[in-house]
C-alpha cells in the first residue's frame, strides 16, 4: 500500500516557487514605432496634397477629377486611421478592466 501513495503523491507533487516569476517588460520595438510614424506622415500627405489640389482648382489650373480623387484618398485614409486608433483604444480600455 505505501508504493500506492508515493505513486499517487509523486503525480501530484507540484514545486514550490521561492520568489514569484515576474515577466518580463520589454521596450516597444522601434520597428513598430517607425511604421505608426510612417503611417501617419502618409495619411497627412494624402491630406497636403487634396489641400493643393483644392488651391489649383481654386485658381483655376486645377483639374476636377483630380481634386475628387485626391480628396476620396485623403478622407478614405483618415477614416482607416480613425479606425484603427479607436480599435487601439477599445483593446487598451478592456486590458485595463482586467483583473490580474
């Protein structure tokens, strides 16, 4: 009977920890950072460049279907941008109301 019990404790026996494990936190990657960077000098480009657009048309050396274009680039860009950013928000709000 006593090889029964050490059999059974043996499957059970679970380590004890001395010091809790803590993670560790590393520094966001500038890979990442570099691209949001990017992303968002794009999304202001595309908003530069319907704004120069607007002027040539203004002034008269602009073309019509040009100036569309390059607003429905800027307003398509900017409402992916916003998007995304209330997506990173909404994750962060329910990481947030975590309980650990």
């Amino acid at each position: 009977m006593e090889n029964a019990n050490a059999i059974v404790s043996e499957k059970l026996f679970i380590p004890v920890v001395e010091s809790p494990i803590a993670p560790e936190v590393q520094a966001p990657s500038e890979a990442f950072s570099t691209s949001l960077g990017d992303a968002i000098e794009h999304v202001n480009n595309l908003q530069v460049e319907a704004d120069i657009e607007t002027s040539k048309l203004a002034h008269g050396e602009g073309n019509l279907h040009e100036t569309a274009l390059a607003f429905e680039q800027a307003d398509i860009s900017l409402r992916l941008a916003m998007k995304v950013r209330n997506k990173a928000v909404e994750t962060y709000q329910e990481i947030m109301r975590m309980h650990v």
